[in-house]
C-alpha cells in the first residue's frame, strides 16, 4: 500500500441524510422515491473514480440503541424519525454497494463514526494513508498525518492544516469542542450558554477540558462576552461536560469483524446492478454498463428498433409460420372476447422470434368495416401442430390463461418452456406486480400500450373483438415482443442462481398445465342446496337484526361501520378499544371481538357479519357462477400473488371458506361429486411444525413427530411439565396456540389476547417452549440475524423471499419483516411441497388408467374426484407421492378421507 493509494472509508449514514435534504426529491414511474439513493450513489462512484487503486468500504450505522444510549438516556431523543421518503431508500443503497462489490460495514451496539475510527485507526499503525469520505464535523477528530476528510459533495478536503484554517483549532481540540458547545443534531448537552464563538475562544485561549478545569481563574482575563462569568457556569455543569466529552468521542478500539487489511474490492456483479437500476429508472447508469457488457442482455426497449406486421393473407401467414418452426424459441400470445378463460373465444393471435419483430393475426374482429381475416379455424388448424409440440419451446406471459382459451378451440398446448410472470415472481416476488406492463417498466424502462388505451374504460370498454385492427395489432404484436424481450432479459439472471432456477424449472413451470387441467376440471356444485341455505341464512340475519335494534334500543344499520359506532360507543356508552386514523372510535372485527368477550351486543354484530358475508359471497354467488356449458365451477388459481409462494384462487376464492362453523362447513357439503364417483381429500398433517422440526432440528420436535406423538399434546407435556397421560384439554389447546403461534412470529401480547391470559403470563408461557425446545430458539435468531445480513430468507427448495423492511429503521416495520423472515422459509416450503406434490399426482393419474382427478388445491389439501371402482387405489397413490414429494427429518404424514361431498371427504 502506497501514499497514492489510501483506504477509503465512507461514511454512509452521513450521506445518506445529506443527500436526502441537498437533492431534490426524484420519484419512479411507481411513485418510490429514488432521489437520495442516486445521491448516495453518485457519491461512491466519483470516488471510485478519483481513488481507483484504493480499496473502498461503506459504513452504515446499524439499528438499534448504542453505547452511548447507556451513557445518556436522552442520546439523539430529539432527532426525528428517518421521514418516510427516506426509509424505502436504505434497502436499495445497500444492494446497490453490494453488487458494486463494496464491503458494506454495519456493526451492532456502535455508530458509524466509531467503525470508521476503529479502521482508520489501525491503518494509521500500520502506516498507511486514510481518506474519509464524510460530511460530518464529528470526523475532523480523527484527522492527523495520515487520516484526511473528503467532503464529495462539497469538493472540500480537510487535513490538519485544513481543521485549523476551517475551525481556528487542530484536529485534537474537536471533541473538546463539541463538548462545550454540544450538538443540537445528536443532544449532546454541553455546557449551557456556550456557543461556537465562546467555545473558540476558549479552546483557543486556555485549551481543552481539562486545560480548562485546571485555570478557572485565568478564563476571566479573556476577551469575549460572558468571560467573567464563565468558570462558574463551567464549574456548575462540569459533569455534563466531561459527560458530553464522552458522547462526542469516536471510538477507535471497537471489535470489528472485519479488519483494515480485509476490505477489498470485489468483482460487480453487473446483472444485478442493471436490475436495480432498471427497477428505480436510473436509465444513463443502465445505458452505461449495456455499453460495457454488450451481448450480454438487449438494450432498452426504446433502442430496439420494432417492426411489427399486420398478417392478412395466407402467403404471409405461412411466411410466420415458417419462420415459427425454424425458431429455437418463440412468444406466443392470444387476444379473446373475455378474461374468463372457460367462456374466452380467440379473436386473434400474436407471435415473436427476435426482439422488435414481431406479428398479429387478426381472426374475429366483427366491426361493421372490419378488413377481410383470415378464416380462424384454419389458421388454427394450421398452427395446430406446432402448438401441441412438446418439442418446439414456447414462452408468454401466463400461459395458463393462454392454453385455457385454446383448449376452447380443441388445442392443448405444449411445450410451455418459459413464463415471464412465472421468471419475474421467482426472480423477486414482492419487487411489484408481475402484469406485462409492470414488467416492462421495471426490467425494459418502457412503457407499453394500455388495453385502455384501445379499448376505452369503465362501461364502454370495447371488448377485443369490436376493436379496430389498426389499433389492435401493435397492442397485441408487442405483447408478444415485449414477451420475449422480458424472457431474454430475466432468464439469464435466474439461470446464474440455481435455486431460482430450480425453483421455476422444477415447480413453477411444470404447475402450469396442472393448474390449468383442474381449472378446466371444475368442481361440481350442487345449487340447490345452497339456495335452501342462502333461505335459511336470510332468516337468521332477520332474527338478528331484530335482536341488535332490542339490544341498541333503536333500529340503525347494522353495515354501517358510522351507525355502529354512535350506537355502540355514544349511545351504550362501550369501552373505546382504540380509533381509526380519522379519530373516531374503531369498530373494526378485532375490536369487536374484544368488546364481545363482555358485551351481547358487538358478539351479535360479529355473528351477522360472518353470516352476510358466507351468504354474499358464497350461498348467494356460487349458482350464479356455474358454466352453463359444463355445470361446474371454474376457479382461476394465481401463481404470482402470494409472496411466500402459496397459490391463491378467484371467481370464486375456495382458500377463504370457512372450516370451523357449522354453516362455513354447510357451505363445503355443496361441493359434490358427480353419481359413480366420490370426493378424495388428501391433507398434509400439520406439514409447517414438521418443516418447523426440519429447519431447526430440535430434538424435541423431532422425537415427538418421529414417535408419531400428537405434538400438541406433547407440547403440552413439555411447557406445563407434566407427563403425556396427564395433558387436558385445555392445556393441548393451549399449547396448540403456542405451537402456530411461534411459527408466525407471535408476541407474548398476542399469544395472551388470544388465549385470554396476562402478558406476563403468556411470556412464560414462550420462555418455556424455547427453554424446552432450544433448536427453535436457536433457528429463530439466526434465521433473523440472516435476514438482516442477506435481505431475504429462502425455502428448504430455494425459493426466495425478500424483506425490504428488514433494516428499517422504523422498530414496528422491522420487527414484522423479523416475524415474516421466520415464517416465510415455512409457510414457502410448505408451498413448494404442495405445488411438488400436485405436479407429481397429476402426471402418474395422466399416465395410468385410474379413473380420478384433481378437481381443487386448497391450502395444504388435494381434492380429486374419484370412480369408486378406484377409491382405494387412488388413495394410496395420491399419499404415496404427497408424502414423498419432499424429503424431511421427520415423516411427511399426509391424512385422506372419501365422501359424497368435500365436507364429508374432509
């Protein structure tokens, strides 16, 4: 290590606050404000640039109270929290250092300044030129021989001589300074009356602190106001000077883990650096390194040069379909009647090969002027082949929907090689939405046509078949384009992970024609009974409400969240639990459910509420959304919603009907199976506490799932110490509340409401399970300790899930995303278990002679309908592979039961 190439250590909590308040604010297409990030950036790059040679770390304060919080309760109790434009912004400054191969420096119990000293520090012993880069005074103590400041945004460099011009006193005298005068930004006290003239004079004068202490006397003969007065006021408040002194002194003997000689550059890893920068639209830096790395991913949507046909005749049609066949890969996409893929009808189709090239067909726009089309079902006859390749590798944008509609029209579709929603939603599931025009902004910078803008909006919207063909063809062509332009930029960052890339190759992909076949399949719904129920429930929220006007004494609406609460809280004169934003008294479920412990009233409000919605949503809806064409029900499961990676459903949602009442499970008996067959429920047995035992490898769980012990009952025998014969009821349930509890990441606050216990008492509740099962302690802490260093958890199968909230500043957000770090690895395996096994039943009913489906996916449960010739052999198959669809430390137990109806199968 030569002079010329110094050790730079950047002072990044202090940057972070200039540039917030220095730079205007800058906001993305997404409203995320991105303006003390590209500061912050600017910032690390310029000195890159002006120290090339020098290795570089960034240094951030961590979390949390410090030494200096023991020393002095009050420590920064008067700065105010990070604004909210502000805290969105350190997450992104941290990826960024990281992928531009920085060492990012962040230590526990001690500030920033102290990190940087303890470093600068041992490269001064070692004989070796230091450069801080910061624009805080605090620093100019550690200036000497051999440590400068550099202020990058202000150009200024500070070495001894440059302390005393700027101060009037060298670099030793700085903390005597700020301990005189303290500072209004962290609340250090000082000496009251002190200000920064007297405390120049006074150093300047006698000397520091103890200089100072040592000539009381000799403080009146100097020239400034207040000098005759002064030792007094010094004498007076002497501790909370010395005590200042303390605050204001940058440690410089702080355990590191990492030493002055580690911190090297290490290699950018430009893939992600240009993701971040696309992701907050710093386009110049995304146009930088596509210079520097050219062929490595197209460039920007705006500088591809896009010629998009219009195919009206058979000779150009085939001109496509040629160079469809010859293509190693290519977009596909259809434009249909309804986003209801069980009633959709293909109005045309689109298709790409190549970046900017791109092609529609239109097939059955039925404006009056319309050109002439070519005839659709040839058209798809002719693609007909192609489509049903397995061999020949297709890409879109949620190809289920797409293979759905043309099923419709006798096409099964094949060769699904790639998804862009699936790509995005494994590449990072809580980045934003995976919609094509998200997508396009966030990894292309572009800006796609609308639907709206060629359709119009609300309830004049054109559906697809009445739109001008001149207008719908560059909508549809670059859908396809911007299709495989997506493809060509996010596989090649998913295919240098292997886990993401197993987790999209192994389970995404291959779930697609699965999910497709059981929204094709339907669930059989047996109308009748559920208008006899809707009949009965009307009655009872009748009953209901006249039972509610008797208990308020007057009639109001019983909906009305406003009504509700004049009645509750002004009129009956209820406890206020707590207020919404607005200041009015909440009468929000959990409110209610508070108050219901005590009052008849809220309990009766919370019985109608639960009714009025299983009557709206289900009773009510279910026959209104049965397929004329098939008399079934046809959900719509979602792959790229849930960020743990957990399906979701719509029109209708199956995952929300409710279990444990008897009209949620009324509701479940209309499911039912058609005559000659039955209704097979296979379920995972309590499949998060058995990844639980997995994960942590704690004996105790272990043992208990491997003896086949029921763990709540031996949760039960371990946390109230007592033997196993002996576990009541109540204390099984008690312990059961424990067990998921923990899981999710459950406070003693929350444990206690929903137990009706003392804080007090649940926390002991807590401190014995971890005493007794100290591997999940143990797993609790590292999985949170590498949540923070990481900013994401990952599942048994590598599935990742990011926590932007991880470091946040903010206690209450960091502590929820420490709750989801605990869980998600959890709930995500148990998903990818779930999504494993459907891929693996699915392919051995489609291979054998079995006659069986799979008619629902609902949390960890597989529904199939089943010939009852073959009940007992899809049963054993069906756990056969649910159960090996994972390999765990403990037995993945999966329980089955068979009926008429799903309730009964359940």
């Amino acid at each position: 290590m030569t002079d010329k190439a110094p050790v730079v250590l950047v002072d990044g909590s202090s940057y972070l606050y200039r540039a917030y308040h220095a730079l205007p604010p800058l906001t993305n297409s997404r409203g995320e404000p991105t303006g003390a990030v590209k500061g912050v950036i600017n910032m690390i790059r310029r000195l890159l640039k002006d120290y090339p040679d020098s290795p570089v770390a960034v240094v951030f304060d961590a979390k949390g109270k410090t030494f200096r919080d023991e020393l002095f309760a009050e420590y920064k109790a008067q700065r105010p929290p990070m604004p909210d434009d502000m805290r969105p912004q350190v997450e992104p400054i941290h990826q960024i250092v990281r992928a531009m191969g920085l060492p990012l420096l962040i230590e526990e119990g001690v500030e920033a300044d102290d990190v940087i000293g303890t470093l600068a520090c041992q490269a001064k012993d070692d004989g070796r030129p230091v450069v801080v880069s910061t624009g805080d005074k605090d620093m100019a103590q550690l200036v000497n021989h051999k440590v400068t400041l550099v202020n990058t945004m202000t150009g200024t460099v500070l070495d001894e001589d440059g302390v005393r011009e700027k101060y009037g006193f060298g670099p030793k005298l700085m903390i005597d300074f700020l301990a005189l005068m303290g500072d209004k930004v962290d609340n250090i006290p000082g000496v009251p009356g002190v200000g920064e003239k007297t405390a120049k004079a006074l150093l300047q004068g006698i000397g520091g602190l103890d200089a100072l202490y040592d000539n009381l006397e000799a403080i009146r003969e100097l020239d400034f106001r207040g000098a005759k007065k002064m030792p007094e006021k010094l004498l007076e408040h002497k501790d909370q000077a010395y005590l200042s002194y303390q605050l204001a002194t940058i440690k410089v003997d702080v355990p590191l883990h990492v030493s002055v000689d580690e911190i090297v550059l290490g290699e950018p890893d430009n893939a992600e650096l240009k993701a971040l920068f696309r992701r907050l639209e710093f386009k110049s830096w995304v146009d930088e390194l596509e210079g520097e790395e050219v062929g490595e991913a197209p460039a920007p949507a705006e500088q591809v040069e896009v010629d998009y046909e219009t195919i009206l005749a058979k000779a150009s049609f085939n001109r496509w379909l040629q160079r469809l066949k010859d293509a190693e890969l290519f977009a596909f996409d259809t434009e249909t009647t309804s986003l209801h893929a069980m009633e959709a009808e293909i109005v045309g189709v689109s298709f790409a090969v190549e970046a900017g090239k791109a092609a529609y067909v239109p097939l059955a726009h039925d404006y009056l002027d319309a050109p002439a089309q070519l005839e659709r079902d040839w058209v798809l006859a002719e693609l007909k082949p192609l489509l049903e390749d397995a061999g020949k590798a297709k890409v879109g944008q949620n190809l289920k929907y797409d293979r759905n509609v043309l099923a419709n029209h006798g096409i099964t579709l094949r060769g699904i090689a790639w998804d862009t929603m699936l790509e995005s939603y494994v590449h990072n599931s809580v980045a934003g939405r995976h919609d094509m025009d998200s997508l396009a902004l966030r990894y292309l910078d572009t800006s796609t046509i609308h639907f709206e803008d060629i359709a119009g909006k609300g309830a004049k919207q054109l559906t697809f078949n009445q739109i001008k063909v001149e207008d719908a063809a560059p909508y549809a062509a670059e859908d396809a384009d911007i299709t495989l332009r997506l493809h060509q930029r996010i596989w090649p960052e998913l295919e240098s992970e292997a886990s993401l890339r197993r987790v999209l190759m192994d389970i995404e992909m291959p779930l697609v024609p699965v999910l497709a076949d059981i929204e094709r399949n339907g669930a059989l719904v047996d109308a009748d009974q559920l208008g006899k129920q809707s009949k009965e429930l009307e009655s009872r929220l009748v009953a209901l409400e006249r039972e509610a006007y008797d208990l308020a004494g007057t009639e109001f609406n019983l909906s009305s969240p406003k009504q509700l609460g004049v009645i509750l809280f002004e009129q009956l004169e209820l406890p206020v639990v707590k207020k919404t934003k607005t200041g009015a008294p909440s009468t929000a479920e959990d409110v209610l459910q508070e108050l219901a412990l005590d009052y008849s009233l809220p309990k009766l409000i919370l019985e109608y509420r639960g009714l009025a919605k299983l009557k709206s949503t289900y009773t009510d809806k279910l026959p209104k959304m049965i397929n004329p064409r098939t008399g079934r029900i046809h959900t719509s499961y979602h792959q790229a919603v849930a960020a743990t990676g957990r399906l979701s459903s719509a029109d209708p949602n199956l995952q929300n009907i409710p279990i444990r009442t008897e009209q949620g499970r009324r509701i479940r008996k209309a499911f039912v199976a058609p005559k000659g067959y039955r209704i097979l429920a296979a379920d995972y047995s309590q499949i998060e506490l058995r990844i639980m035992a997995h994960l942590s490898r704690d004996e105790g769980l272990l043992n208990a799932f491997a003896e086949g012990l029921d763990v709540h009952r031996a949760t039960a025998a371990e946390v109230f110490a007592t033997e196993l014969d002996k576990v009541t009821d109540e204390m099984r349930r008690r312990a059961k509340a424990i067990n998921f509890g923990l899981i999710y990441g459950m406070s003693a606050f929350g444990l206690g409401k929903q137990l009706g216990l003392g804080r007090s008492e649940a926390q002991g509740y807590i401190d014995r399970y971890f005493e007794r099962y100290p591997g999940v302690a143990r797993y609790m802490d590292e999985t949170r300790a590498l949540a923070h260093e990481k900013g994401y958890v990952e599942t048994l199968l590598g599935r990742r899930l990011y926590l932007p909230e991880i470091n946040a500043r903010n206690k209450m957000l960091q502590q929820a995303a420490e709750r989801t770090a605990i869980n998600a690895p959890m709930q995500g395996t148990a998903a990818d278990i779930i999504k494993k096994a459907m891929i693996r039943v699915a392919g051995w009913l489609n291979e054998g002679t079995l006659d069986a489906r799979l008619v629902m996916q609902v949390h960890d449960e597989l529904v199939l309908e089943v010939a009852e010739k073959d009940v007992e052999a899809v049963r054993a198959g069906v756990v056969e592979r649910m159960s090996g669809a994972a390999e765990l430390a403990v037995p993945l137990v999966v329980d089955t039961g068979v009926g008429e109806s799903w309730d009964e199968a359940h």
